[in-house]
C-alpha cells in the first residue's frame, strides 16, 4: 500500500507539471492568445497628451479612481513634466503628481483630453486602448476592439468626467473634485472662453461644494495669475507649455498658448518667441508653427506665425500677417475659434 502522503505529493506534482505543459503550449502554439490573456491581466495606464496642462493632468487622475471604483485596475500617468499652474493645483489639494508614462505598447491604455495621435505617447500605435474622456474634435485615434468613449463638447474633460461619475453613481472625493474644479476654471477660462456652457458652471459648482471651495472666482485668478507669471521661463519653455501637434490634411501643424491676465510681458519678448518658433518647426518638420499670446481680460489673442504657406494662414482667418503677427479680437479658444478654421482652409 502506499503512502498516503507520497501520494498526495504525486497527484500536486502532476497538476503543477499539467498547468505548466498547458501554459507554455499556448504560449508556442498561440503566443497571439498568450499575449492577449497577459494584456488583459495589466492594469490600465490613464494618460492625457503631450505637454500636460491641467485639466490633461487631473482628468487622468481622475479616470483613474473611477475605474479603480469600478473594479477596474488603473494608473494615472502623465507624459512630462507638469506646469506651475498644475502643480499649484495639486499641491492646493494634497493630490500626488503621477508617475511619467514609458513606452504603453502592449499596454492596457486609457486616454483623456486628447483624441489626435501626434498627441499620444510612444508605442500608442501597438497599446490596447480602453477607454477614451474629451472634450476636443475627434482625432484620428482607432481601436482594435471595442472600448468606452465619452466625446462632449464641453469647456473641459474633467466635466465630461463630473458627467461619468454622475452616471455610475460613484462619489467624487473630496482632493479629487478640487483638482477637478481647478481643471474647469483653467479651461474654460474662469468660464470666459467660447467652449464654456452652462454644464461647465454647473459641474464647477457642484466640485466646489464637494471640495469646500468658498469662492470660485478667486481659485480661478489665483490660477492665472500663476499662469500669467512668465518672467523667469525661457522662450521655448513657454512654446511648449501648451504646444499641441495637428495633422491637417497632411501637413503638421504646431499650435501653442500663452493664457495671461495681461499680454504686455509675453509681447514684449515676440523675438524672443519667434526664434524658439523657427527652433521648434526645424525640429519637428512642421509646415507651420503658430503661438496664441491670449489675453484674458481683454479676450483677444496676438497669434505669431512662423509659416512655408503664410498666405494659407492668412486666408483661414480673412486678415494679414503684419511682422510675423495676426491680431485676432474676440478669439481666446484654439479648439474651437483657431482649428476649425485652420482645417477648412488646409482642405481647400
């Protein structure tokens, strides 16, 4: 008779050498499927685009917990370094900056204020995207199965994201609504901007109570006078604060934003601006380059332009460039009063 015990220690040994057999089998005969059941297993890395700002930063923060609350395993990351804005915002409420994002090929993706792939991270093109939050036009993103995507056309994706929470019935805590807030009063522009609707002010309000935020308009200028702040950054550190990469209709175009209470300083240093421009469209063989001096108070933009076709520039926007600079009263979105334009007239 045998042993009881040498028995049991058989029986594991071949359950253990069976899984084994099983495992490596469909790694050789499938290494397809293998890599498939390992994705699935990754948590899912959330990040918004290059050049993170604010509400790029808190969305992904943001996403994050919510897919954690919904049993989903998720990362905030961010694809640089973050601005003094942001890091204000974060610090203001005890909210841990996230990690840099790697390469995310055969990674688990999740991405948010942004749908446009010259925005995304490395590797994006062989990453499994998941889920998508924003606010913009929808870019040229593609997925290889189907996935969860919220596309409004609000002020901010952290109000697009007030809309999920709302939906699911998953609580917003209370560090997480601060920086939430703080992402809606930078995009919108302390509801100023052309993309604010009555849903932004309605979410902001809403953040506040949860964040126990007295006074929204103070936060708002608090921010921007950080924003404003540019005396001790250098020209292409200020281009590429808030610099975003367009495709249109073949051509690369780089558009960045300078949002300030008052736009005398940033005007000031137009040489300055114009020299890191002519570095950067060098640099990333762009068909033009243009950067929007905003002024907030008085809700008009100075764009610079460094352009091959500044006639092309000229047209989308019926006025001359005059010494490298187009005036553009009323205009403070580049989503929705600079692009839509632009695009029309790269297709003609």
């Amino acid at each position: 008779m045998h042993n009881t015990s040498t028995l049991t220690k058989a029986r594991l040994f071949i359950c253990l050498f069976s899984t084994f057999i099983l495992a490596t089998g469909l790694l050789f005969s499938n290494p397809a499927a293998y890599a498939e059941n390992t994705v699935a297993r990754e948590p899912i890395l959330v990040t918004g685009h290059s050049n993170p700002d604010t509400d790029s930063t808190a969305s992904a923060i943001a996403l994050s917990h919510l897919l954690n609350q919904l049993g989903k395993s998720a990362v905030p990351m961010t694809q640089g370094p973050l601005n003094p804005e942001t890091k204000y915002v974060l610090e203001r409420f005890s909210v841990p900056a996230p990690e840099l994002v790697g390469n995310v090929a055969n990674r688990n993706i999740a991405i948010v204020d942004f749908t446009d792939t010259p925005q995304a991270p490395a590797g994006f093109d062989k990453a499994n995207l998941v889920f998508i939050a924003d606010h913009h036009k929808l870019g040229n993103v593609t997925s290889s199965s189907p996935l969860e995507a919220w596309i409004l056309p609000y002020g901010s994706t952290a109000t697009v994201l007030y809309q999920v929470y709302t939906y699911y019935g998953i609580p917003v805590p209370k560090d997480i609504a601060g920086i939430m807030l703080g992402a809606i009063l930078s995009d919108t522009v302390i509801f100023r901007s052309a993309t604010a609707t009555d849903k932004d002010l309605e979410s902001a309000n809403a953040l506040a109570k949860i964040a126990g935020v007295d006074d929204i308009a103070a936060l708002g200028m608090k921010l921007f006078a950080i924003k404003s702040d540019i005396s001790q950054k250098g020209s292409m550190e200020l281009l590429q604060r808030d610099y975003k990469e367009f495709n249109m209709n073949g051509q690369k175009i780089g558009i960045a934003q300078l949002e300030m209470t008052d736009s005398t300083p940033a005007l000031k240093r137009k040489a300055g601006f114009l020299s890191a421009m002519k570095d950067m469209k060098e640099k990333t063989h762009s068909q033009s380059v243009l950067f929007m001096l905003t002024d907030i108070m008085q809700g008009n933009t100075t764009l610079l332009v460094v352009s091959d076709n500044p006639q092309l520039i000229e047209n989308a926007f019926s006025k001359k460039i005059v010494n490298d600079e187009m005036k553009l009263p009323g205009v403070m979105s580049r989503k929705k009063q600079l692009i839509p334009d632009l695009e029309k007239a790269f297709r003609k």
